[in-house]
C-alpha cells in the first residue's frame, strides 16, 4: 500500500483528519466467491504479512475517491467500490481503517503487486486463513468473508 506504512509509523503533519482520526481506507476486491489478499515486502516490520490493499485517504478526497486511487497505484486496476463494510478499527493513533467491499469491472486486467507488495492471492473462504493477517486487518477480512457468499 502506498501509505500505509502508517500502520507502524505515521508520517509526522501527514494528516487528514475526520472526526479527529486519519481515515486509512482498504478494499475487500471480491471476485467469483473469493477475496484478494495482498502480501506486503514494505516496510520491513510488515514483510511477509497480508493485507487488504488500500492505503490513506488525501485532503480533499473522499474515501471512496481513495480507494479508486490507492488500487489504481498499487495493484494497476480500475476498481468500483461497493458498500462500507460497518466498522472502524484503530491502526496505530491516529489511524482508523475503514474498509470497503469493491470488484473489478468486466475486462478489467488482473491485479498486479505495483507497490508495497510482493505477491497477491485470491483467496476462497477455506482458505482464508491460509495467510497470515496483519492483526489490524483481521476484523475487516471476518466481516469480508461474511459477503463472499
């Protein structure tokens, strides 16, 4: 994700504030009953572990906006967002994830690990758990997971 690495250490005067928190904005892409998770090789502390992709929504953007945006650099796809996933869960301060279902539209071209990661997985409900979570990333991937069907 581009910046995300607010996840472990936010950027010092890098925030856009709602309701006092920085909105980190990350997609549950959903394609033929499977999700897609995205390995992340950046930072160090964060290497080897999965994620939704996304990243921090930008003054003056929309999260929706965001997340277009965020998957356009990191995976080279022009995604729709769907729904809010309800739920907001803290990254470290002042950071909040707020997660969206999105999907690709037909023809879309399949999605590549641009940025931040080094392998990306579509992933049926079985194996889900197959991959080891960020932890901030675990409710999200639950409540995704309950849309797959």
């Amino acid at each position: 994700m581009t910046e995300r690495t607010e996840r472990t250490a936010p950027a010092a005067g890098s925030e856009h504030a709602a309701e006092g928190r920085v909105v980190v904005v990350g997609a549950a892409l959903l394609r033929e009953g499977r999700l897609l998770a995205a390995r992340r090789s950046a930072p160090p502390e964060l290497a080897g572990r999965w994620e939704l992709p996304g990243g921090k929504v930008e003054p003056g953007e929309a999260p929706e906006e965001a997340l277009v945006r965020e998957l356009r650099e990191e995976l080279g796809v022009e995604a729709e967002p769907v729904e809010r996933i309800p739920g907001e869960w803290p990254l470290r301060a002042p950071y909040v994830l707020r997660v969206w279902t999105a999907r690709l539209p037909a023809g879309s071209a399949e999605p590549k690990p641009l940025q931040d990661h080094d392998e990306l997985r579509w992933l049926t409900p079985a194996e889900i758990w197959d991959v080891d979570w960020l932890d901030q990333d675990v409710p999200a991937v639950r409540e995704a997971v309950a849309r797959l069907g």
